[in-house]
C-alpha cells in the first residue's frame, strides 16, 4: 500500500490488522490475522474497485 488512510490507521489501533514488520519495500505493508478473513476479502475489493494496487 502506498499510504496509510484514516480507515486503516483506525484498524490498527482496533487490532483488527497489523503493520507488516518484515516489509522493507515503498510505503507500507499490513497484515489481516486468520480471524478477520471477511476484512481481507473487502479491502481486496475496494482496492480493486478504487484502481488501487493491492499484493
């Protein structure tokens, strides 16, 4: 992902996702734990929808 939104900042401090600590690539990278897998399919979507790119 190439910035941080309001959306996700707020899911982070939820705990519903996590900064990705291995990436060391542009910009930055989340995680989506295996208990949130109906978030990881919705942000997929939008993303898409938006033109974005999504890893």
């Amino acid at each position: 992902m190439k910035k941080r939104t309001r959306e996700i900042q707020q899911l982070i401090e939820l705990g519903l996702i996590v900064d990705n600590p291995i990436y060391r690539g542009k910009g930055f990278s989340i995680s989506i734990p295996p208990t949130a897998p109906y978030l990881h399919r919705a942000y997929k979507r939008k993303f898409q929808r938006e033109g974005g790119e999504y890893a």
